[in-house]
C-alpha cells in the first residue's frame, strides 16, 4: 500500500465509523470455481471496535465528498475536513489484500455523494461487480445504496451484494426538512422501495428456477440517528415497525448521536446516552421476536423507554395485574413476556415440561434468570417470592439487589441517565 492510499483510507475508514448499519448475518454465498473467500453460513462478525460492536468487514467511504449539507453529517458540504476520494481499482486492491492477509472477511462499502446519486452509485457498483466477476470474491459485501439512484443501478447492486442498505437517518420528515432540508422521504424510501420489490420477484423466480441469480440474499437494513432531534422513543419505534411491515426490513440500526461538529441548526446537544440506544434495541428485539407491539412498550403516558430497566421487565411491572403465571401451564405467548425468559428458554420450558412437572431447580438449568422471573412466575402453584411486592419494591431489589442498597454514586447516575431520557 503506498502512502497516499493509505492516507485516503486513515480518513475514508475514519469517516464510515458513524455508520453502524453493517451487520453482516445472514450472508450463505458459496465460493464456487475456486474463487476467493467464503460468506456461507457466516455471520462475519468476528472482531471488536473501540465502542464494542463485532465486525471484520473492510469498513469505508468511498467518498468523503458530498453534495448534501446535513447538520448532524460529519461528512456535511460546509464542514471544513480534509477530503479524499478512492478509484474504484483502489477499493477493488484494498478489499483483496486486506482479506488475502486475514484482515478481513467482507466489505461494507458507503459513500458521499459527488456530483450525483446515478453517478456515485454506478462507482458502488463496479467495485462490487470487479471483485465478483473478475476477481471470483465470494466473501461478504454490503452496500450503501445511494438515495435517488436508478431502479436499474440498485438492481445491478443487489446481484453482486450479500446486503444492501439505505439510511433513513432521522426519524420525521419534519427533522429532515429542518437538518437535511435537500433530502426527503420519497427519495429515501424510493429505493427501499425497489429494494423490498426486488426481493420479493426474486424469491418467486428462485422457487422457479433454481439457478436464478439471487438478490441481495442478506436482506436490506437502515440506520436511525437517536439523539440528534428531539423525537421520543415512541416516534422512533412506531417508525421502525412501519418500516419492517412495509419494507421487510432485516434489520433498523439506531445510532446515538455524536456531535462531531458545530452547526447553527442543532440544539446544543451532548452524546446520546449509549444506555437510551440500548433499551431502543432491547425493544426492537422484542418487537422482532417476542410478540410485542409498540404500543406495549411506549405511548402516549409513557413515550419514552425507561433507562434504569430493560423494556419487558418495564411492561411487567405496569401489568402487574397479568402475573404471576404458572410456567407448567402458561401458553409459550405469554411465557416469552415473562423478565428473565428468553425465547431458547421459552422454547426449552414448553418442550420439557410435555414430559414432567417443571420445578425451580430445572427452571435454573434451563437457564432462566431467576432473579427476575421469580416476581411474575409460579411452578405448580408455588413461587419462590413469600410476598406479594409493589412495583417500586420490586424495581428496587432487580436494580441493586436483594439488599436494596447500593453506593449513592451508582443511583445518582443512574438518576442522571433517567433524566437526560
């Protein structure tokens, strides 16, 4: 690597690091005629950057440029940064040599956008297209699929990558006309759109013809900023749910905001709580998989998550009048529900107990989290809780612990967090 590609990736890896939406699961593409790499059956993820998320894709812009001004954007027209700018032989060699020397197992690539959508978009796609077709690269790609692009270009994008992606960024259009006025929802949501389409016809044709090109077969997925305008946990999750009922999203990502920059049209903000985007995930989860609907989790009395407990353990306690439920009888719906229970446990309890009567002891063993199930569940009538307590009381011993007491530090930040949310 000579010196000036290796200062254009110091600042084009720099400057894809505010994009978390590249995840890489789900990706089984073959190496078929002895081709280079292998994304079958792997989720990629298999390192750690500084703030803790699992990846070991060559993650980069292709592009710092931009012809966009969006306030929270650390990549924005008007911020004064230096600038570089990949060929697409460059990324091609990068991607390549990084994986020959175990570095990497995939590519996540994303761009500003210079001069203008088609424009940038057909550069994506001919990076992704050379390393599969010249180069037999069979290991993961995900790319970023630039707003206002072709039908045509974002089909060709998704026959050479695993996943395709297309950042919705901020929750309201409201916010987007006030941080990002030269973007709009039809122009974003246009290509998820045809992404959603695609997948869709091309599923047909694979049930078809089996040896149907696939389509971007990891899905598509978004990124939401948190924290950068003023929407309650609420908006966000009624959004995010919108977006997988119409759009058979893989996943949403939610980024907490981090002022990079100063900009005369935010607030003045300080980074979002990184507990506030884990309690936003926590709920997507339970959306996903464990039956909830957003009302459940967030409304009109309660429009933001709770920062001291994770949302279903905040759902039990306002429905406390549900419990407790007896785990030898409940149905595997509402034994999901229960704190402490997750859907393997879930599964292992219905299962076990076809062939005995379930006890504590093999609740344990099955691995349920007894420190927080045993406020809302029975085995045969019996609970290991003596007293029925109030909710404040229950909080009380799952935060701090049986003993209810912990350093005043602890709850004073714990105070904190509860009102930055």
């Amino acid at each position: 690597m000579n010196d000036k590609v290796q200062e254009k990736l110091k600042i084009l890896a720099d400057a894809a690091k505010y994009d978390v939406s590249c995840s890489s699961s789900g990706g089984k593409r073959k190496n078929e005629n002895k081709g280079l790499g292998n994304a079958e059956g792997m989720g990629i993820c298999h390192s750690y950057t500084e703030d803790g998320r699992c990846v070991s894709l060559l993650k980069i812009l292709l592009t710092n440029y931009c012809i966009f001004d969006c306030a929270y954007c650390v990549t924005r027209r008007s911020n004064d940064i230096k600038r570089a700018a990949f060929t697409v032989d460059e990324v091609v060699n990068l991607t390549l040599n990084f994986y020959r020397r175990n570095y990497i197992e995939g590519l996540f690539l994303s761009s500003g956008i210079f001069k203008d959508s088609d424009y940038t978009m057909e550069r994506l796609v001919r990076i992704a297209k050379k390393l599969r077709q010249e180069h037999k690269f069979n290991g993961y790609i995900h790319l970023k699929t630039i707003p206002g692009a072709s039908e045509e270009l974002i089909k060709e994008a998704g026959l050479y990558a695993d996943r395709l992606s297309v950042n919705i960024e901020l929750p309201t259009e409201l916010s987007l006309q006030a941080l990002a006025p030269e973007k709009n929802y039809p122009q974003i949501l246009q290509p998820m759109g045809a992404i959603s389409r695609e997948l869709v016809q091309n599923k047909e044709e694979r049930k078809l013809f089996k040896l149907a090109p696939s389509f971007a077969p990891a899905g598509q997925s978004t990124q939401l900023i948190v924290g950068a305008s003023a929407e309650s946990d609420q908006q966000i999750l009624h959004l995010s749910s919108q977006l997988y009922q119409d759009y058979k999203l893989k996943r949403v990502y939610y980024s907490g905001y981090v002022p990079v920059s100063s900009d005369n049209r935010l607030p003045v903000l300080a980074a979002t709580p990184v507990i506030r985007e884990n309690r936003i995930y926590q709920a997507d989860w339970l959306l996903r998989f464990y039956g909830f609907n957003v009302n459940e989790l967030v409304n009109e009395f309660y429009p933001n998550l709770d920062l001291q407990i994770d949302p279903k353990l905040a759902w039990a306690l306002r429905n406390r009048y549900l419990f407790p439920i007896d785990i030898n009888t409940a149905d595997y719906e509402f034994i999901l529900r229960v704190p402490g229970i997750g859907v393997k446990s879930a599964k292992k309890i219905v299962s076990a107990r076809r062939f005995t009567s379930l006890s504590f002891d093999h609740l344990h063993k099955i691995g349920v989290v007894l420190k927080r199930a045993k406020y809302f569940i029975t085995c045969n009538g019996r609970s290991l809780e003596q007293k029925d307590y109030a909710e404040e009381v229950i909080r009380r011993k799952i935060i701090f612990g049986e003993n209810s007491h912990r350093s005043a530090l602890v709850k004073q930040q714990l105070d904190l967090f509860q009102q930055v949310g």
